[in-house]
C-alpha cells in the first residue's frame, strides 16, 4: 500500500470514528440540546440508541486505533515489499501531509471523541442549578407531599438530569430525584403550589413520558 493510499485510508478511518462517538452520544447529547434551545419535546428522540451505545463505543475505538495504527505503519511493512515505482514515486509521497492528514488532527479527534463518549459523566454541567428559598422564608411550614412517577425512555445520567431540571424549576416543588436505573422520578412538592398532574406534565414535556406504575396498588 502507498503512503498516498494509507493516508487516505486513515483519513477515512477518522472522519469514521468521529462519526461514530458522536452517534453513541446522541441519546445523552440530546437532552442538553433540548434544554439550551427550550425544545425539551426532542429529548427523548434518541433514547432508543441506548441499547446499542457499548457497541458503537467499541466501533469507535476500533475504527479510531486503526486510524493510529496507520499513521505509525512505516511504509514497507504492509505484507509486502515496496515496488520499485513505489520506492521511484517516494519523493511526492513523502510529502508533508495536509493539517487534516495530520496526526495532530488525528489527536484533536481522539480527545474530542472521548469527550463525547464520557458525556453522561458530566452532563448536569450544562443544567442549571434550582434557586434555594432565601432564608427566613418558612417552607418548613407549608405541607409537604411525596411522589413517585414511573417515567419510560431515560437511559442515561444527562435524562436524569434533564428530568430533574424540567420538573425542580417548578414553583412548589421542594426536591426531584430521578433515576434511569428504575425509570423513577421521586417528588417531594407543596400540594398547595402544585398537583401530581402539573408535574406529570412537565416530565412529558421533555420527551420523557409517565407511565403506569404496575407495582402501585390502584
């Protein structure tokens, strides 16, 4: 194989793997989108992806390790010996490579690509943080009620996230804890702010969506 055509197969093999670790993060990148651009409807849109996101991950340290595979194969050690129009042409193909046929591109791939894939560690980053109640404002006065919601399509920590922000900017909610482990968000509200119904709402309102939970009795 020519330098020429090992750099093209590398380049390949990055734009690939790039392609690919974005993909895996989809379902996770979506929810923080959504937020920022106050479309929460499109967050669950990739939730589906989930499942195979450990393989896509896998892809991408393939496609991306063969990318640096090639880049550090010296010429020659292909399976075969360089043919003499190779070793004739060596000269134009010796040349220093574009920015983008670099490996220093290659590494600002590599980084960026493991960012994406490590988004669902650092996700609540981008959501804001609730408004704790000034002091000597007596909410410990107020009722406060519990409520549990079986919620369907979180599949990672930035859906957590994204439920929990949705659900704690609400006037009268006191504490929101979500979990994609058991499809759970646990409410603890003011019943004199705000009803189960308004809080059904707002998770629905973010792509998500309340189901019935069969392990409560009616």
């Amino acid at each position: 194989m020519s330098n020429s055509n090992q750099t093209n197969v590398s380049s390949k093999s990055v734009g690939a793997g790039l392609l690919v670790a974005i993909t895996a993060s989809l379902c996770c990148i979506t929810p923080v989108f959504a937020t920022l651009a106050g479309i929460g409807g499109i967050a669950a849109t990739f939730s589906w992806m989930e499942p195979f996101r450990p393989y896509l991950i896998g892809l991408t340290v393939l496609v991306l390790g063969f990318a640096w595979y090639q880049k550090f194969l010296p010429a020659g050690r292909h399976g075969r010996p360089r043919t003499q129009e190779e070793i004739d042409c060596a000269c134009e193909e010796d040349e220093r490579p574009s920015f983008w046929q670099s490996k220093k591109f290659l590494g600002i791939v590599t980084v960026f690509a493991v960012l994406m894939l490590a988004f669902p560690a650092y996700s609540h980053i981008f959501y804001p943080e609730k408004n704790i109640p000034v002091a000597g404002k007596q909410i410990q006065q107020s009722p406060i009620e519990f409520a549990q919601f079986k919620v369907e399509g979180m599949t990672c920590s930035g859906c957590e996230a994204h439920v929990t922000n949705a659900v704690g900017i609400l006037e009268g909610v006191r504490e929101v804890k979500a979990s994609y482990d058991d499809g759970s968000a646990l409410v603890q509200y003011d019943p004199e702010q705000i009803n189960e119904s308004e809080i059904v709402a707002a998770i629905n309102n973010t792509g998500y969506k309340v189901v019935p939970d069969s392990k409560k009795k009616p």
